[in-house]
C-alpha cells in the first residue's frame, strides 16, 4: 500500500517506521510548507497526524487523487468535520479522536455502565498529556463525553475553577499537562461514599500508531464513506 502521511512530529515519524516495517511504501511525510513537491503523486491511503489547518487542502489531495483518509488530527471544529464528511461523499474516510484498541473498548464499557449510574452518581473526567500538547481537553475526552452524553442533557464544565458545588447534570472535564505522558483518560462516577472510575492508560504513542495503520489497511479496501474504530472492533 502507498502511503502519504501528513504531520512530521512525534506522531508523524512513528507512522512512517511502523509503515516500513509493514512492508507498505510511503512515498513521503509531509506538512503544508513542503507539500507542493509531493502532491503531484498519487497514493493509496493519506494518514493525517498533524493539525486542523491542513484539514482542507488535505481533503482536495485525496479527493483529486482518488485517495483514502485516515484521519487522527485532534482539535478540529465544524468546518473540519464538514470537510470530511463532504469528502466521505466519494471516497472511504477513517476518522478517530483515539486509534488504541483500548480507549475503543474504554467506549464500550462507559456506554454500558454510565446508563446504570448516571441517577445518583456524579460524572467527571481527568485527562492527562505531556507538556508539548497543543490542544486541551484532549480529542479522546471531546469524544468521550460524547459517549456519556449522547442526547446533549448535561452541561460540559471545563475546569472548575471558581465553582461552588456541582449542580445535577454536569460532567466535569479537567485536563493536565507535564512531562512525557502519553495519554491518559480517566472516568469517574462519585456516588454516596463509593467511586467507581474507569481509566486507559497509554504508556507509549506506539499504540495509536499501530491503530492507525491498521485503520488504513481495512480503509484502502472500503467503498466510500465514513468509518471510526466500531467498524475495527467489529470485523
Ligand atoms: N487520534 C489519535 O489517536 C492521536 C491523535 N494525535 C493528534 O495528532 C496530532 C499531531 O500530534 P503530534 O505528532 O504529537 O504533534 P507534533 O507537534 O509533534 O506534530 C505536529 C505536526 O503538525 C504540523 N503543524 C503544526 N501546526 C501547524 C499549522 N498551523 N499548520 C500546518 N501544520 C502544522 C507540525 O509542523 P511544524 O513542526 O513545522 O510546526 C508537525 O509536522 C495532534 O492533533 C494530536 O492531538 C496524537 C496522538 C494520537
Ligand atoms: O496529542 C497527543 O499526544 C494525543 N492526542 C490525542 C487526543 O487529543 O486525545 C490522543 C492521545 O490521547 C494522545
């Protein structure tokens, strides 16, 4: 399989060995300021680890060129999301806040559980990245708080500074930032004198790198349209 990845930062140049050492050719990495030279080529799947503003001339390249998406960008706002739906119009798009099998599973448990607490518990989240994160909450908490908020009933609290007290639907998201943390999301449920919390833990980006890869491998083979980490987990 050709490759193209987009980003050449910490996620980025993982991609680029991992693919290697998959056997797949990747014919380059790059970002929107060495762009030009590259984009006359044609390749299977574009993987896209980098920032929202490459979001748009990314979607023209695989678009023009008949190319799959994967996409794991974080921090992207509506315009992005209509992009890549537009795209997923005409071509296969894989798109994932979190490409771990584990935060995936993670999902499944908090649709299971949070139904049978949400009455009487009170829902927060703790994520916690290294110091060179550029986007905060996290792409996984944005995507988790959609997990335990499906209907939009709670009010999302970002920080609690200068808050008394917590009213009855509120979900709390606090976000941490130090060191060499690869991720971490944690989700609890206070109740009346128990916790029960549910966490995934990255100790190393290699997991998202593995999920990403393995998402284009199942994507270069799809018809058009819009794929997420369910459709892994259920072939
Ligand atoms: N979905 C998932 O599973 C995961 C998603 N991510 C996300 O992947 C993205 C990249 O993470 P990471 O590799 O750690 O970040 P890095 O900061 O290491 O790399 C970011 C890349 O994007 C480029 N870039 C930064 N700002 C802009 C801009 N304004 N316009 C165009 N290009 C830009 C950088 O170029 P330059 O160096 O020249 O600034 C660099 O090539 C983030 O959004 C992160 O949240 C990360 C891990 C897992
Ligand atoms: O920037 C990171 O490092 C990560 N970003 C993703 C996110 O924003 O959720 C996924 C992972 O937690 C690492």
């Amino acid at each position: 399989m050709k490759i193209l990845v987009i980003g050449k930062g910490r996620m980025g140049s993982l991609i680029e060995t991992t693919a290697l050492s998959h056997g797949h050719e990747v014919i380059g990495k790059v970002d929107i300021f060495d762009s030009d030279q590259i984009l006359n080529t044609s390749c299977d799947v574009v993987i896209d680890f980098s920032h929202r503003d490459n979001v748009k001339w990314v979607c023209e390249y695989c678009k023009e060129k008949n190319a799959s998406l994967v996409m794991g960008t974080t921090g992207l706002e509506e315009e992005h999301m209509e992009s890549l739906h537009a795209l997923s119009k005409t071509n296969a798009v894989f798109f994932s806040y979190n490409y771990s099998y584990g935060v995936a599973v993670m999902r499944k448990a908090l649709e299971l559980v949070t139904p049978l607490l949400e009455k009487d518990f009170d829902i927060e989240m703790v994520e916690k990245h290294h110091n060179q994160k550029a986007d905060a909450p996290s792409g996984t908490a944005m995507m988790l708080l959609d997990t335990l908020d499906p209907e939009k009933e709670y009010k999302h609290v970002f920080g609690r500074q200068g808050m008394v007290g917590k009213r009855q639907k509120e979900i709390g998201i606090s976000a941490i930032r130090g060191g060499s943390v690869a991720g971490e999301h944690t989700v609890f449920y206070f109740g009346q004198d128990e916790t029960i919390s549910i966490s995934h833990n990255a100790t190393s980006r290699q997991i998202f790198v593995n999920g990403a890869i393995k998402a284009a491998e199942f994507i270069v083979n799809q018809e058009p349209g819009f794929y997420s980490m369910d459709d892994l987990l259920n072939q």
